[in-house]
C-alpha cells in the first residue's frame, strides 16, 4: 500500500468503497484479518473477495484502491462466502 504500512490504521478502512485499477466500484471492506482483506458486494445476493492486503494500492479520501482490475478480481478471488472474517 503506497501509505507507510507500519503506521497505517487497518480499522480505518471497514465499511470503505473499493474500486479496482480500472476504476470498477466492487463493494466494501467487510473484514480483515492479518493478512487478508474481505471485500463485500451487494447485488441481490451478496458476493465477496478474500485477497491479500498487498493487493490493496492506496487508501485516500476515504476509497480504496485495489493493484488489480475487476476481471482478475472476479476471476482469481470471488467466494461464495466470506470465510471466517
């Protein structure tokens, strides 16, 4: 993540909106765990990504964005549910 990650509030982003790098709205931060962050999309039923904190980019003005674009997202990381989060 482009801020300084030993500093950087992970609770901060909960309930943030997440777009990919190319600029898709996916959903929002619905959990985290120490090394992987669960993204929550609502449509009429819900959908999620568990992915790796590396894969987020950057957090500012209250988004966040993710290193990867929406077909790899939905490809490589969408679970019907969201684990253990």
């Amino acid at each position: 993540m482009n801020t300084d990650q030993r500093h950087f509030d992970w609770e901060n982003i909960l309930t943030k909106p997440v777009y990919t790098s190319d600029n898709k709205h996916v959903g929002h931060i619905d959990g985290l765990d120490d090394k992987h962050v669960c993204i929550k999309e609502e449509i009429i039923h819900a959908r999620y990504y568990i992915i790796s904190r590396e894969i987020l980019e950057t957090y500012q003005h209250g988004k966040v964005k993710l290193r990867i674009s929406e077909q790899e997202l939905n490809s490589k990381y969408k679970k019907d549910r969201p684990m253990n989060f």
